[in-house]
C-alpha cells in the first residue's frame, strides 16, 4: 500500500520529486529537441509552486524608492509657493464687488445704484492695492520644479481690478435685470428692478353670462307694470258693467297672466304643461260658475279646485323624475293651480268696479316715485283704496281689503331678483289675482 505522506513514493502536498530544468528553445533556433514534460501524478494533484514557476523571471523585491525613480520630485506644500501663478485676490468689498459689473439701463427708470445698507454713509470707491502674497511658513521655500521655474507670468484674467473690460458688449441693449435675460421680439419688457409686478388684468366676462347679483334680492315691479294694473282692472269694470259672459272673458285673461307670471316667479321655466294645467283648472272654474245657479256658484269654485289638485298630485306621483324635484314641482303646480282658480271669485262678487279700482289706486301709488321714505307709497295706496271704498258706497272692508290685497300680490311678485318677463306676467297680475278673493268676501261674507 502506498503512503502518501512518504517522500519516496511521491506522496504528500509539496513534495513532488525536482525535475531538471530544461532549457527553453528559442523560436528561431534549428535544432529541435524533443520536449520533456514533467511526470503527472495519477491522482491529479497541483503542481508545486517553485515547480510551475520556473520559467518566468524573478521578480525584485518592491521598494518605495526604486518604484518612484522615474516619477519627478514632488515639493513641499506651501500657500505661497501654491499661489504664485495666481493674480493676487483683493479683500471682499461691496463697492469692490460691483465695480465690475457694466451699468444697467432700464428704459424709464433711474439706474441703478449698488446696495446700501441701512443705517450706513454710502460706501465711496476707492482704487484697490494689490494684496502682497504672504509669506512662506518656513524660512528656505522648497525648491520648484524645472517647469514651475521656466513658465512665464500669467496674463492678466480680464475682470479683475485694473483690467479694462474690452469687447464686451452692453448689458442694457440686450438683457433684463435682475435675471438678465435674453429678450425676443415681440416680448413685454420686464419692469424696472425694485418695482412690483404688472397685476393680471381680469379676464371678460363671456357674452350672454348675466352679471353678478347683487345687494337686495327684493326688486319691487317699476311704475310700468303698475299701470298694465290699472289697464286690466279697467277691463274688469267694464266686463262687470256688460255682465258675466264678458266679465268671465277678462278674467280667463288675468288667469293665463297668472299661471305664467307664477311658473316664471318660481323658477320653472319653460313649463307649457303645467301653464296649461293651471290655466285649465281657471276657465274650468268659470264655466263651472256661469252653468251653476247662483246658490252654488261657490261650491262649483271649491269643487273644481278639488278635482284640479287631485290631478296634479296622481301626474306628479308618477312622474319619473327625482324624489326632489317631483316634490319641488308638485309644490308649484298646485299652488299655481289654486291662484289662477281662485281669480273665479271675482264672477261671485258685487262690488267689482269699487274693488277693482281700489286695487289699482293702491298699486298705482305704490309704484310711483314719491318723494320721502319708501313706505309711504304703499301706505299712500293703501289710505286711497280705503277712501275709494267709502266714496262708492261699497261695504267699509272692500276697500282695506282689495288695497291689502294689491300690496301683498306687488311684493310677492318681487321676490328673488325677478325678471323684466316676470314684473310684466306676476306683477301685472298678482295684485288684481290676490285681491279677487279678498273682494268676495268683503262684499258677500262680511256685509251679511
């Protein structure tokens, strides 16, 4: 059996036997010897150091000095020695600093001065010495370098104090402060420095945007709409003068004038359907009392309003729209419906010419630009309905009742910043719509 830590039998790491050196051919030799070639060890072990580096050259020992023979000596560092290529720095001033900046000019603008600190006397230029290089630490500088010796001066660094700045071309013809940046044709120039910015001029208003609303939302009907008043509540006294059949027609008229001015006045707009319910449930009313006999010419008012506002509340149930604004609309449409029916009233009453008149009296004064304080044109209106009243013979309440009436139809008409087409719809026929009611039952309910 072989062992392998015995030198005789080639075993052990490291111990391979020596083998001749055998000298290496050289390329361009002749004599061509046959190579030898180092026995292998069956069990593949590696070679042995000093073995596989035989063939190359030794290699010397590293030494510091002998690596950096080639390299040139390097000096002693010294601030001196360091800057004296440089041109000598001078001493951090303000009026040092902007001496070499070119002069700013701002068309329409003063030019401007360099910094001042507050509380200070304005800092006056004075010529700059030039600094002395200091003086080397040690007493024997290290010597310089062939190169450093032989290399002339440095040229003067254009910038520095002294240097007169040749060939530069103006700031103020072609740049803007404090950025200074490049203008363009067409461009707006920059404002002077110092001054506050250019405010952004508010864009217009696209065409057709109704402007901002403002102040009191309350806008009372225009002296205007106050003598269409007058103009309807004449007809009025002349249908009640020809009879019913003619008075019911002006009254049809003041019904369609109040279901559009109350649609409008509410904010629905256009709503044909429900102008067209509302103004059906009227002449419905007026047909209702001019076929009924004249102990039931009331109940036929009542009755109708009852059968209108049924139907409204089963179209408006059903109707398939959103939970609030079916509700929204419901609200409307049956009020609207109940103030176009009641102006029937005004077919049962006795006194209309009296009440009619008181209604336009009031409104009228109302409307009117007296002089004084605001109210005293409906209290003016309100005195003069009173008096019409008493004068015509009329029972005492006709007249505080039709002049109360009026006011309160005018204000209502007034309400969330109403439109032209709603002063000359609800606040043409409001005043005479709410005061019919009001006549009725001064001249029936309260005279009896």
């Amino acid at each position: 059996m072989t062992d392998m830590n015995d030198p005789n039998h080639g075993g052990g790491y490291g111990n391979w036997p020596q083998q001749p050196q055998q000298p290496y051919p050289h390329p361009h030799s002749h004599s061509q010897q046959p190579q030898q070639h180092a026995p292998q060890h069956p069990y593949g072990y590696p070679v042995d150091d000093e073995a596989a580096t035989t063939l190359l050259p030794p290699v010397p020992a590293f030494d510091d000095a002998a690596a950096t023979t080639l390299l040139p000596p390097v000096p002693a560092f010294d601030d001196a020695a360091a800057t004296t290529l440089l041109p000598p720095v001078p001493p951090l001033d303000d009026a040092a600093a902007t001496t070499l900046l070119p002069p700013v000019r701002v068309s329409g603008a003063m030019p401007v001065a360099p910094p001042q600190h507050l509380g200070q006397p304005p800092v006056q230029q004075r010529p700059v010495q030039p600094q002395q290089p200091s003086r080397a630490r040690h007493a024997a500088p290290a010597p310089q370098p062939a190169a450093q010796q032989a290399a002339p001066a440095a040229p003067p660094v254009a910038g520095m104090p002294g240097t007169p700045l040749a060939g530069l071309p103006d700031a103020g013809a072609g740049f803007d402060p404090p950025t200074m940046t490049l203008k363009r044709p067409g461009a707006p120039a920059a404002p002077p420095y110092g001054s506050l910015p250019a405010q952004p001029t508010p864009l217009a208003a696209p065409v057709g945007t109704p402007p901002g609303r403002t102040g009191s939302p309350i806008i009372d009907p225009g002296l205007q709409p106050a003598l269409i008043t007058a103009g309807v509540a004449a007809l009025l006294a002349g249908g009640a003068a020809l009879g019913q059949v003619a008075l019911a027609l002006v009254v049809a008229l003041l019904q369609l004038l109040t279901a559009a001015g109350w649609f409008r006045l509410n904010g629905m707009w256009p709503a044909r359907q429900g102008i067209l319910l509302a103004a059906l449930a009227g002449l419905t009313a007026d047909v209702a009392v001019l076929l009924a006999d004249s102990s039931g010419d009331a109940a036929a008012v009542v009755g109708t309003l009852g059968g209108f506002f049924l139907l409204v509340l089963v179209l408006q149930t059903f109707r398939p729209s959103d939970p609030k604004e079916r509700f929204y609309a419901l609200t409307v449409l049956g009020s609207a419906t109940v103030v176009t029916a009641l102006c029937t009233a005004l077919l049962l009453a006795d006194w209309v010419p009296a009440g009619v008149g008181a209604v336009a009296l009031a409104t009228l004064l109302a409307a009117a630009p007296l002089p004084g304080p605001k109210q005293l044109g409906p209290v003016l209106g309100l005195v003069a309905a009173v008096l019409l009243g008493f004068l015509a013979g009329a029972p005492v309440a006709l007249g505080a009742l039709a002049g109360l009436g009026a006011l309160i139809g005018r204000r209502v008409a007034a309400y969330d910043f109403p439109s032209r087409f709603v002063h000359m719809t609800a606040g043409v026929a409001l005043p005479l719509a709410v005061a019919a009611p009001l006549i009725w039952m001064a001249t029936d309910l309260l005279a009896g």
